[in-house]
C-alpha cells in the first residue's frame, strides 16, 4: 500500500475517532450535569465549572494522545517502507554488479582462450623459424589473431562502458606487447597496406593500432595505404 493512502486513512480514522471521543464527551457531560449540580434558593440547576473544565481537559489530552500515537504509528511505517526500499536497491545494485562481471568474465573468457590457442600454434610454428612470415600456416594464425584483435577492440568499442574497461585495462597492453614481435607488427601493417576494410572501420583500427604501435616500438606503422 502506498503511503499516501496510508496517510489518508490514518487521517480518516484519527477525524472519525475525534467525532467518537467528542460523542462520548457529550454524553458524560449531560450525566455528569444532573449528578453534580446544586439546588439553589431560588429553585435553580447549576453546574460545577471545575468538573466539566476537567472532564474538558481530559478528553482533549485524550484525543491529543490518540492523534500523537497514529502519527507516530504512521512515521514508523514510513521508516520501515524506506528501509525496504534502500534494501531492495541495494539488492539490485549488487545484482547488476553481478550481471555486470558476469558479462565482462564471459566476453574476456571466449577471447582470451582463441587468442592464447592461436599464439601458443604461432609459438610452435615460429620456434625454428627466421622471424618470417613465408610460412601459409603463420599466416593464417597471424591473420586470425588479428582479426580476434579487430573483433575484441570493435566489441568494447560498441559494447558499453563495462566492455571498453576491458580494452583499455587489459587488451591494449596485451595488443602492445605483441606489436613488438616484429612478425605480429608485420602482418598487420600488411593488411592495412592491402587495404581490408575492417567492416568499414579501416581507418578507426588502424588509429588505434598505430597508437599501440607508438607505445610499443616508439615508432608508427609502416603503411601506404590510407
């Protein structure tokens, strides 16, 4: 129930217990008016003011009282609703807490795991090779790293503020260190140069990476193409 109605029919109760209590006070009055008068010399009824002041009293400390106790009856049941409602946002904010790691552990995962299978088959194939990239199976696996690179960095990109953490806290270091392989750095300025489109964010990409590229070898990529 909303408190606004709670407050309405607090107040209704409170009006109809005063028009109770004010009957009642009338009705004690009338019997009090007949048991406590005095005869007078002159045959007439008079009432003891002091009585009826008191009875007055008593029934206004009454009403007063009943008045003060719904009003705090009524402040505690706001109290108790407020609280509620500060447990059930806590409850929702740990909850998309949850929603949210759960989210970012789920995407880290599926990508991390291709990425560290296709570097541990381009460590294989390159353990004995010149540091070249003449090989048609390395190629494929370079080519694959990075296009879960593109697909990592268009994610985040697209993906929330959440995902974007992901890129900025652990990828791009990840994508740095590995730009200063030279066989990584190679193949990537080889597809910038031959002009892959990257889903029409070539020149977006390629910014990114010619930044990490930067950081990594202290030098840009060698690229003609724009």
């Amino acid at each position: 129930m909303k408190s606004k109605e709670i407050f309405k029919i607090t107040k209704m109760v409170s009006t109809l217990v005063r028009i109770f209590m004010l009957v009642i006070a009338a009705l004690l009055i009338t019997s009090t008016v007949y048991a406590q008068t005095e005869q007078t010399p002159q045959g007439q009824h008079t009432i003891d003011p002091i009585l009826l002041s008191a009875i007055a009293n008593i029934i206004t400390a009454f009403i007063a009282l009943l008045t003060v106790i719904i009003y705090i009856k009524h402040t505690l049941y706001l109290s108790k609703q407020t609280i509620n409602a500060e447990k059930q946002l806590k409850i929702l904010e740990f909850r998309l807490e949850n929603d949210r790691l759960s989210r970012q552990m789920s995407f880290h995962s599926e990508f991390q795991k291709k990425l560290r299978e296709i570097q541990v088959q381009i460590s294989k194939l390159t353990a004995r090779s010149d540091n070249t990239i003449d090989n048609k199976q390395l190629d494929i696996l370079l080519n694959q790293y990075w296009s879960l690179v593109f697909d990592e960095w268009f994610t985040c990109r697209n993906g929330g503020p959440d995902l974007k953490l992901l890129w900025d806290k652990y990828y791009k270091p990840a994508v740095s260190f590995a730009l200063q392989n030279t066989l990584y750095k190679q193949k990537i300025e080889k597809e910038f140069n031959n002009g892959r489109s990257f889903l029409g964010l070539h020149r977006e990409f390629k910014k990114e990476i010619n930044e990490l590229s930067w950081e990594a070898t202290k030098q840009g990529l060698i690229s003609n193409y724009i």
